[in-house]
C-alpha cells in the first residue's frame, strides 16, 4: 500500500460511522475507571490497547453485536474474572471473546498467477545482488554492534487463530500476563476486523511473507537470529564473491555472533533423567538484547517477563558453530539424547503439548518447542511447530559422527521417529497449509528441508542409509520440489518469498531453469528498500500469541536474498560448465 492510499484509508477510520459499542464503551467501565487496583490487566489495557496511538483508529470501531446487552454484559464479566479472580476458569472467561470471533475476516494471501520469464537474468546483475546484501549486513554490523532483528505487532491477529485457537491458548499458556495480553488482543480483533481500521492496521501486500510495517518496529537481538546471520555470512564468504577487504571484519562478526550465541545466550537446564544439559535461549538476559527501556517494560507488560530457552534455537545455534569450526565443548553434547525428553510418544507424553494450535497435524514422534528452565517454569506452554522438527534433523546429521548417532541405538530412533513425523507431513500435503506451522510458513519450511536435505546428502552413502532406510527424503524432496514449483514461484511473489524459493530449488537439486521467476523478482524488486537496504523488511518468522507477532527486517531479508542466490549461482555455473 502506498503512502495516498493509507492515509485513504486512516481518513476512513477516523470518520466512519460509529454502529455498536466500541472496545473503549466495553473496557473503560471495567478496566479504565477502575483507580484502586494494581492489576496486570488494566495496566495493559491502558498502556496497549488505550495508547495515544491506536485510540483515534478504534474509536468509532464498533461492534453490532455487542448492541445487543446480554452479549455485552458477558463480556465485561469475563473480563472483571481475569481481572480479580485468584485462579479464574480460562476457559469460561474467553468463551464470550471467542463467541465474537466467528466471523472474523482475515484470510491468508492469494497471490496472482504469473508465467516465469523465459531466461534467467545476467549472472553479473545476480554476483551484484550477492555483494549488495553481503554489503549491507557488514555495515549493519558495524553500525550497532551487532545485526538487528525486528518485531512488529499485526492487531489483526493470525488467520488461523480463531475461536477455538482462543480457549487452547487460554488455558494451555501459563503466565498470568501472556494469557492476559492473549485474550485482550483477540478482543480487540473484533473491532479493527469489522471496521475501516483494517485497512490501516492490516493493508494488503503482494506475495506471502507479510511485509513489516517499519515506524512500529522493535529491535532487539536473539541468539536464533545471529545464527543464521552467521550462515549468510559464511555463504558470503564461500560464494568468493566477498571482498578482500571484507574478510576480516566478516570473520569478526562471525566469532562475535557465536560467542553471543554460545556463551552470552547459554543456560543450563534439567535433562529428563535429572543431569544438566546446556541450552541456548531465544533471548539472553539484559542488555544483551539490545531493547530500548521502553520496549523492554513493554514487552514484559505483554507476558513475556519470564523467557525460556527453547529447542531450536539450541539446534539453529549449535548447527552454525559445527559449521564455522567452533571447538566449544558444547558441541560434544549429544543434544539427541536432551530431545528425546521432549519428544511426542503416542499413548506416552502426548501431554508435553498444551498449546495444541495446529491439531491438524499429527504430533507422533515430533520434538516440542520450549524447554523448561531450572525453576521448571513454562510460561508459554508448550506447542510444537514442523520446521522446527527439521532443524533438530540438521544439527543431528551435521553432527552425526560427533554424536554416534548411528552407533546408539537410542539416538538412531529419536531420528527415525522424527523423520517418520516429517513424512506423514509431505505424503498428506498438511506441510503446505499455513495452520500446520505454529512460527513459520509453508514456503519457509520448504527452504529450511532443502537445507537439512543438502546436509543429510553431503554424509556418506552408507551412513545416509541407515539414517533414511526408507528413502522417506526423497519422498518428502517430490512432495516440497511440487509446492514450490507448482504453487510458490508459480504466483506473484515478493523478494523473500523468492528467496526461501530459491534456497529450496537450489539445495533439492532443481533444474537452473526452475529459477527464472525467482530471480526476477529479485532483481525487479533490488532497491526497494531505500538508501539503507536492498530489500524491506518481511515476516521470517511469528507468533500466533498473543497476536500476531512478526519477525524480521532488512537485514534478515538480505541475509536470505544472499545465501538463495548464492544456491542458485552455483547451479546455474555448473549448469554451464
């Protein structure tokens, strides 16, 4: 959306016509008025919800449902329960919310077909476009100390989050604040869905990835995110293309990253048999991730005060340490045996997921996400998202020998059964549906299998069999090669989109011809970003809870654009050769 069409848009915001209760007539009586009380709740209303900024927008936001005075009645005495009451049923309390959210419109994007250019454009443009992102994350590194990562808040929630993702979220989180802020946001949702305001809150965009919204970002740093920023510039570095001038602080950026990923972000947790186990978590403890004073009461007035290490970023963090050389003994950990803690037994520890969003897909022999910390807090639950179960695969095979995967028995079937679990997932299509992934889409999980599938095929060929005896790669390579073929690059994409699709091409081993609609669309969109970036910021990654959160920036999408073209360069070069 351009600058004239969302002031269009916020000009229709301001003047529609007010036809049912706003969110203020419901929440001011209960939650606004209310001077003597120090709760969670009214804190968060007033300072989320009732801020400066989004009140002219909702304020004529009404809901025609709620003119009906028994339906509003239901939902103040929800509220005052979360409000007063020591330990309130969740499930009633959000029962009036998720009533409301029947109808909610939103819906994920339909891309436009489009036919794929008849030639790849000029390996010169292509080598340009590496240098341009190599470029940008190095000065960006020494710009803050560090590469940024974004958050932006969308109040207009998931699509996939509806009434019943409301009462699973409610009583399958625990802290008191994420549940809080949970079931404000879904409240919330009604009016902006129903009113002009979506229209500024949610306009729409081109591709699937959404683009971020840049004036409410939020920087921060995560040890997840210098992972990956780590592999960009290790692909930099291996492309050739790099500068001789650039290697030196390359390198110097990559041992800081890891040393904030290793030691910096790590912490050590219980083991299911009682030993400790050193984990990384998502976000290191102040000030190590970089967020501004307001943002970090912000974000703790939100539900997240308490934040849990989880399984990925442990895997993500360990996998690019394997790779840059790191010697940390760290690494010698059989991380294998820790996740089989946290692994889905059917009839066994199906109960490890209490947070259940994506009840479409089948949990049987899958790692959850967070892993409680030493005080046996889980604030968030637990859920368990399908890419994530890939990157558990990526670091056991890259690090398969240090671990005697193969000569464990017991390893071998944590393997085994993940991979039995990413398979049910190809062969039933439910991979390519948005509502299977708790923190990530479709086309993102594509790109992260090509990833785990080039590292399983750089083992040997007899190691290979043992850990795959059933082919189940290949199966699962046809199923994503088709969604990315067939669906992703067939539509209008956006330069992230292209990227992930490029990343999947070129580890699965497609034909260079495959790529032409990708790297168009690179190449079309290279400067869209302004004088800072090459690219604008889009979602990498989300979360459902409490509202849709999402992830990414600039510098994300460079490190992404680079590490895909570089894939495809290689192809493209040995095509020629």
């Amino acid at each position: 959306m351009n600058k004239t069409s969302m002031a269009a848009a916020a000009f229709k915001a301001l003047t529609a016509s007010k036809n049912g209760p706003s969110i203020y007539d419901v929440c001011d009586p209960v939650l606004h008025d209310r001077q003597d009380s120090d709760s969670h709740l009214i804190k968060f209303y007033r300072r989320s919800l009732r801020n400066p900024a989004l009140r002219p927008l909702l304020w004529r936001a009404g809901l025609p449902a709620l003119r009906d005075p028994a339906r509003l009645e239901a939902v103040r005495a929800a509220l005052v329960r979360a409000r007063d009451e020591e330990s309130p049923d969740w499930a009633a309390i959000g029962q009036p919310v998720a009533e409301l959210m029947q109808g909610l419109p939103p819906t994920h994007p339909r891309p436009k077909p489009i036919s794929a250019p008849a030639s790849a454009p000029d390996m010169a443009e292509i080598e340009r476009i590496i240098r341009l992102c190599g470029e940008h994350l190095l000065k960006s590194y020494a710009g803050n100390g560090f590469i940024p990562t974004y958050a932006a808040f969308n109040l207009i929630g998931d699509p996939d989050f509806h009434s019943r993702e409301l009462i699973v979220a409610l009583t399958g989180l625990q802290a008191r604040g994420y549940k809080n802020s949970t079931l404000m946001f879904n409240l919330a949702r009604e009016f902006i869905a129903n009113s002009p305001a979506a229209g500024v809150i949610n306009p729409p965009w081109t591709g699937i990835a959404e683009p971020m919204w840049e004036p409410v970002q939020i920087r921060h740093r995560s040890a997840y995110y210098d992972a990956f920023f780590v592999e960009a510039l290790l692909s930099y570095i291996e492309s050739e293309l790099i500068r001789p001038e650039e290697i030196t602080p390359a390198r110097r950026a990559i041992d800081d990253m890891l040393d904030f990923c290793l030691r910096i972000s790590r912490e050590e947790v219980l083991s299911h048999d009682g030993s400790k186990v050193s984990v990384i978590t998502a976000l290191a403890p102040p000030p190590h991730p970089r967020f501004s004073k307001y943002f970090a009461q912000i974000k703790e007035e939100l539900g997240f005060g308490i934040y849990v290490p989880d399984c990925d970023t442990t895997a993500c963090s360990i996998s690019v340490a394997t790779q840059a050389g790191s010697t940390d003994p760290i690494l010698d950990q059989p991380l294998l045996d820790f996740y089989a803690g946290y692994q889905v037994n059917k009839g066994d520890n199906e109960p490890r997921v209490t947070v259940p969003l994506n009840d479409n897909v089948d949990y049987e022999g899958a790692i959850a996400t967070w892993i409680d910390n030493l005080r046996g807090e889980r604030p968030y639950g637990n859920d368990l998202d399908p890419t994530l179960n890939l990157d558990v695969l990526e670091v056991s095979f890259r690090n398969c020998a240090r671990w005697q995967v193969v000569e464990t028995p017991k390893r071998l079937e944590t393997v085994h059964k993940i991979i039995r679990f990413q398979r049910k997932l190809a062969e039933t299509g439910v991979f390519a549906d948005p509502r299977a992934h708790i923190y990530y889409l479709p086309e993102l999980y594509s790109a992260y299998f090509g990833r785990c599938y080039a590292t399983l095929r750089a083992l040997p060929q007899q190691t290979q069999a043992i850990l795959d005896p059933d082919n189940s790669f290949d199966v699962i390579r046809r199923h994503v090669l088709a969604y990315v073929q067939n669906d992703l690059t067939a539509h209008e994409m956006n330069p992230f989109d292209a990227a992930l699709a490029l990343m999947a091409l070129g580890y699965l081993g497609a034909p260079a011809k495959t790529f032409n609609a990708a790297l168009d669309c690179i190449v079309r969109q290279v400067g869209e970003g302004g004088r800072r970036s090459p690219f604008k910021a889009y979602e990498w990654n989300k979360m459902k809870t409490p509202t849709r959160i999402l992830v990414g920036g600039p510098e994300v999408t460079s490190a992404f654009v680079l590490m895909g073209l570089a894939l495809a360069r290689r192809t493209m070069t040995n095509a020629r050769a």
